[in-house]
C-alpha cells in the first residue's frame, strides 16, 4: 500500500507528502529525519488515505497540491 497524508505544522500550514511506509515516515518527521518539516514541527496527522498502486498515490498527492486539490483539501479534507 501507499499512502498520501497531510500534516498540520505548528505555524498552522499543512504539509502532503506519500509514503509506502506512514508509520515510519511521521516517526522521521516527528524526529526532525524530513529536510521539508525540520524547522517547522509537525503537531498532528489531519488525514490519509491508502492507494494500491505507486501511480495513484503520487497522482493524488500532486492533485492535492494543485490550486483546485488545494481548495478541496481545505474543503474537504481538514
């Protein structure tokens, strides 16, 4: 499985990312172990979603951070 998730930041941004791995990667972010999130802490998982394919989860992900998936996420999602 791979998994898309976003992030709420302690400035109040979120951050998107993919990962095959979702509880190993929030253990490297709460650790400082992501370049993107080491200045700025992560304060919690706001949501996720599972995908079968590789292909699906970076399509959704890259959607997310489009103008359009933005507005949905903030609609939507958190």
């Amino acid at each position: 499985m791979h998994y898309v998730y976003i992030l709420k930041l302690e400035n109040d941004q979120h951050y998107i990312g993919c990962t095959e791995d979702l509880t190993a990667r929030l253990i490297k972010h709460k650790h400082h172990g992501v370049p993107t999130t080491s200045r700025i802490r992560p304060e919690e998982l706001v949501f996720y979603a599972a995908f079968k394919t590789k292909e699906k989860a970076y399509d959704f992900e890259k959607y997310l951070k489009s103008s359009s998936g933005f507005a949905f996420r903030n609609k939507r999602l958190i």
